[in-house]
C-alpha cells in the first residue's frame, strides 16, 4: 500500500513520528527513487526534501494498515 504524505513543516514531521513509533510494525517512506526512509525516525525524515510529497509503505494488515491511514489522514495528499 502506498500514498503520498505531505511533511512540509517541523510540527507536522513531529507529529507525523510519534504517531507512527505508536504503531507495532514497520513503516516507510520513500523520497524521489531509491531513497527509503524510516517512518519513525525524526533525523532521517528531517534529513530529505520535505517540501514535495513523500510516498508511505505501510508493512502491516488490511486492519492494521487502515487505522493507521485514519490517524494520519491529514498528511495525506493526492
């Protein structure tokens, strides 16, 4: 499952973290190609572009994958 999120702020990236160290399984964001991120990690979000959306992988089931879509709905972008 991937979608975009839009981290274009310090808050929002700090938010963004806490809710996923939350979560119990891995979770990934992928900035341009090949660049894989750690979703909760703070320094390495803080460390690429955020100004253009970055594409999240969540490592979970349907369930699981769907809550926390719910929690983070106002990151997501088109």
């Amino acid at each position: 499952m991937g979608v975009n999120v839009l981290l274009d702020s310090v808050e929002k990236i700090k938010e963004f973290v806490e809710i996923t160290r939350a979560q119990n399984y891995d979770i990934d964001l992928i900035s341009g190609r090949n660049t894989y991120l750690d979703a909760k990690s703070l320094l390495g979000i803080m460390s690429c572009d955020c100004k253009k959306p970055l594409t999240l992988v969540i490592h979970a089931d349907e369930e699981e994958a769907d809550d926390f879509m719910e929690s983070i709905e106002k990151y997501v972008v088109a």
